[in-house]
C-alpha cells in the first residue's frame, strides 16, 4: 500500500490483543522499556493496566482542590460583601460578619465549585469533547469496545522510532499493528 | 489458619500483661492522687471521660458488625474478629460502671435532693432525671447490648466450625433491627450519662453526635490494631492497600461527620441564641476553654481532614496509623472538652487525672479486647462469603505482582 507523494504525519502505531492477559503483559513490558506516552482501549476498566500506566494518580485531584477552596473563599466573601458592606442590617445584636452562619452557604459553594471544576477539568485534560479521532480511521478499533485490547505507542513519545517501535509491538505478539495518521 | 500462631499468641499475651500492667497503676495511682488531694470529683470526671471513650467505641465497633452482616463489603470482613473482641467486653464495660454508680453524687447536679427542691427546671425533668430510673435505663442498655453482642459472637464462631450459611440469616435477623436499637440506646446513654452532667442543657443531636465521635475513635483504633496485625498470618495477605484505603476513607468520612455534628448544634444554638440552651456554649468559648475548642476543632477536622485527603496516606499503613493515633489523641481532648466545662464552668482547668485516669481505664479495657482476641481464628472461618473475598484479593495481588 503506497501513502502518496504527501506521507501524512504519524500519531502513533497501535496493537491489537486478543484477551486481558496478553494486553497487561504487552502494556507491563512497553513500560519497562521505557515508553511513556502510551494509551490503552479495552472494553471494561482493567485496574491493572492503571497500575502498570501509574494512572492512580491524576491531576484532577489538585484542580478539584484549588476549586474547592476557591469556593469557599468566594462563598465567605460573597455573603460578607451583602450583610458587612452593601446592606449592612443589625439582626437581634449580632456582629455583622457572623461568619457562623455564613459556613452552610460556604460549604455549599465549596462544593459547587470542586464539582464543576471535577468535570471542566476532566473535560480539559481529556481533551473533550470531540467527536472525532483519528483511531476511529482504524477499522478495527470499533472491537475496543467489544472483545479486543488496544494499546498505542504515540509519537510524541521520546523512544519512539517508526520502524523499531513497530517492530517491538510485532514481538509482543499482537493480533495486529497498524499506523495511527494524525 | 485455624488458631492463631504461637508467636502472635505470645506476643499478644506479652502486650496484654503490659496493658493491664500500667492500666492499673494508672487508674489506682489516680485513685490514691485524688485521696490525697481530696479530689475525688476530678477522679469520676476523668473516670467518665475514659469510661465514655472505651464503651464508645466498643459500641460502634458493634454497630460496624451489624453493618456488615448487613451490607457486606471487603472493609469488613478483615476486621470483623476485631470487631467482634471490641465488642466482648461489653460484660466488662457494665462492672466498670460501678463507680460511675459510686460517684454520681459528684457527677450529676440533678442527684442532690436539696437542690431539685429549689430548682424548677430540675423538678420538671425529675421524672426521667432521678437516681433509681437512670440505674434501670443503664441496666436496660446493658442487658440490649450484651445479649446482641453475645449472640452475634456466638453464630459467627458457630460458623467456624459448621459453615452452616443459615448462621449469616440468623444474625442478619438481629442485625437489622439491632442497628435501629443500637442508635437509639447510644442516644440515650450519651443522654444520661454525658448530657446530664449539665442537667439544664438539652441537645437532641448529642446522641447521633457521640455515635460520629466514637466511630472516628473506634475507626482510628482498627487502622492502629490492623497496621499491627497485617504483619501476621492470616491478616497479611488480606489487609492490603486497598483495605487501608476502605478504612482511610471511612476516617475522612467520620471526620467530616464530626464537624457536620459539631457546626449542626453550634449554629442552632448559636442563631436562636435562648438562654436556656447557650450557657453551654458560654462556658466552652471564655475562662481558656475557647483555647481547647477552637485547637479541637483545628486538630479533629482541620488538620485531620487535609491529612486524610492524600490518596498515597490512606494507602500506606505507616503513615495512615500516625493520623489514627492524633485522631485517637483529639478523641480524649474531644470527650474532655465535653465533660470538663460542665464541671468547671469558670474557666479552663485541667489535672494530671484527666489524662492518666482515661489512659489507664483504655489499658484495662484493651486487656480484655486481647483476652478475647488471642482466643479466636484472625479471620471468619467457612463464611459464605470468604471465597469471594480471597479470590478478589489473590488476583489483584497476581496482577501487581
């Protein structure tokens, strides 16, 4: 098969399995041989490929963090500004900034803002949506969400050579490789 | 994996002899401080301090039972003979309350004939609030709790030896409604026994709020006593990480529940501001006692919860025991600052039995967690649902490896 006078660029090259077993020991020796940038599609989440990835651990947490706290700072200073600033009303002889009863509205905008920043952040760091892939050119990427394994080793990644890295996902003995075209 | 081994055995043994050792000492020796310096109020304040945190978490330790006979799950399973040896010193818990009986006159207002004379308020709650009523309710709670207890204990060694899987229905049976009960006689026994050393004072949330506290406590002491036992068989191979985690998790839970409770009935009183309800509050927050509440509530919630939010902590047991024992420490500040004000509602005080009085009682109490411990296989034998649980584990652990 010819690409062409204008090869398109590569994103990656991407092997198929056939069951669990062969794509957690495919994936364990990618990453022992150095790759980081790697993806893997299998049909229902596999705990042990987040192992092997170190995926447990996502920088969500922290933008979760930084919304939440957020939140509560904007929900302290936002009842603060009404009843000590704008409309600053004696209620039964208690100070202005009873910040008691602020903490309810607090807590709530806390959570609020840790939710919302939970799901832009997960959308940003995905980056979602999008309706198109280019995995999708593949024609066989449709079982990833049926009976077969994927794992792909992108370009970006520093190890990466074209043919050498296509020739040590054809000794991890998948069902097939193909090319990823960005 | 029938019995435990000899070395867990023996050591165990040693601990225990350790524990009754320097509890002992600890409470007598604060017995023959208070004589001789003619306090013995202070020694039945400290006593019902630690009285309050021993039975408190032997008791959620039995409300953790019932609830996973019930709902099942992995985090229980691990630790229901734990649980189960909490548990078993409720017999002893009701000796021990001898000398709350002892001290009642020193610890509660509302036991003195002359001054329900001359109190209308006292006079009006005299029908629930009188000596021999509150000796009955107690016995009532003891006798609920340690029939449930025993049975519960009884079925689940049954099970040892038959796997008979009609046993789990059994406790099943008293499980559900036993957690209904098991909320309602805490509440009432925080009623009498803590809520009433201010007999003016009422809270409808105390109960619940005692239940939330012991169980932090109650959870800090599984992770300590789980981060010993995982280096022993059988519990090694099914305390993991992933266990750990289940607990952590449940620790940051309990800890957001205790603020929950906490700001619930503070911004309550606080925004109705009555006078017959923020005395209580009056005393916690002038003489020093707004030093111990606003560090409890940095320490219990603040500091704890910032802990408890890193993943890798709740994972690693030697660092989520560390966060167990402050939590286990705030614990005692948590019923101290409960108890003392009451007494002391001039300003902050504090003495050397506040603190030897409650470890000591937790000593003598431990004593007899270990007694019933050592003697019971680690884990549930033939349950039902082991199998399920082994596998799961194993083949994690297949994976990692």
């Amino acid at each position: 098969m010819n690409h062409g006078p204008a090869q398109p660029e590569l994103r990656g090259l991407i092997a198929e399995f056939e069951n669990e077993e062969a794509i957690v020991a495919a994936t364990q020796k990618t990453v022992d041989a150095g790759y980081h940038h790697i993806e893997t599609y299998t049909p229902y989440p596999l705990d042990e490929l987040l192992d092997i990835q170190h995926l447990h651990k996502n920088k969500v947490a922290l933008v979760i963090l930084i919304g939440g706290l957020t939140g509560c700072a904007v929900g302290f200073f936002m009842q603060y500004f009404a009843s000590v600033i704008h409309y600053p009303i004696n209620v039964g002889g208690r100070p202005l900034n009873s910040w008691p009863a602020f903490i309810p509205v607090m807590f709530e905008c806390t959570v609020l803002f840790a939710s919302f920043s939970a799901l832009i952040g997960m959308m940003v760091m995905n980056k979602l949506p999008r309706p198109n892939h280019p995995l999708f050119d593949i024609e066989r990427f449709r079982y990833a969400t049926q009976d077969r394994f994927f794992l792909c080793i992108e370009a970006e990644d520093p190890y990466f050579e074209k043919d050498a890295t296509r020739q040590f996902l054809e000794e991890l003995n998948p069902h097939e490789v193909n090319e990823v075209e960005a | 994996m029938t019995a435990i081994s000899s070395t867990l055995f023996n050591q165990i043994g040693s601990i225990q002899s350790r524990a009754l050792t320097i509890g002992v000492i600890l409470v007598l020796g604060g017995l023959l401080y208070a004589f001789a310096m003619d306090d013995m109020s202070g020694f039945y304040q400290a006593y019902l301090v630690g009285y309050m945190i021993c039975a408190g978490i032997t008791l959620v330790c039995m409300a953790f039972i019932m609830l996973h006979h019930l709902i099942g799950g992995r985090w229980g399973f691990v630790i229901q003979r734990l649980l189960e040896a909490a548990m078993s010193t409720l017999p002893v818990l009701l000796v021990l309350f001898i000398p709350i009986v002892l001290g009642m006159h020193d610890l509660y207002h509302w036991t003195h004939a002359e001054v329900v004379a001359v109190d209308p308020i006292l006079q009006h709650k005299a029908s629930y609030l009188n000596v021999p009523f509150f000796l009955v309710r107690t016995a009532g709670y003891f006798a609920i709790w340690i029939i449930a207890s025993f049975l519960l204990i009884k079925w689940s060694r049954a099970q040892d030896t038959s796997g008979d899987p009609r046993l789990l229905d059994k406790m099943r049976n008293v499980c559900g409604p036993g957690v209904v009960i098991f909320a309602l006689t805490m509440t009432f026994a925080s009623f009498d026994w803590i809520m009433s050393t201010d007999p003016h004072w009422f809270s409808t949330l105390y109960g619940v709020m005692m239940i939330v506290n012991s169980g932090g406590a109650a959870l800090s002491f599984i992770v300590i006593m789980m981060t010993w036992l995982r280096k022993h068989e059988p519990i090694s191979g099914l305390a993991d990480a992933d266990r750990f985690h289940d607990w952590g998790k449940l620790l940051l839970a309990f800890t957001l529940l205790w603020f929950y409770m906490m700001l619930s009935q503070f911004l309550i009183i606080w925004a109705a501001n009555l006078p017959e309800e923020n005395p209580w509050y009056v005393h916690r927050v002038h003489g020093g006692w707004e030093v111990v509440s606003v560090v409890l509530v940095l320490c219990r919630f603040v500091i704890a919860f910032f802990l408890l939010l890193s993943i890798p902590r709740k994972r690693d047991p030697s660092r989520l025991v560390r966060v167990a024992w402050f939590i286990l420490a705030m614990h005692l500040v948590d019923i101290f600052w409960h108890v003392a004000p009451n007494f002391h509602p001039g300003g902050f005080a504090v003495s050397v039995l506040d603190v030897i009085v409650p470890i000591g009682l937790g000593g003598i109490w431990f004593y007899f967690v270990l007694n019933r411990l050592k003697r019971n296989p680690l884990i549930p034998q033939k349950d039902p649902r082991f199998e399920e649980l082994v596998e799961s584990v194993s083949k994690s652990s297949v994976a990692k490896a």
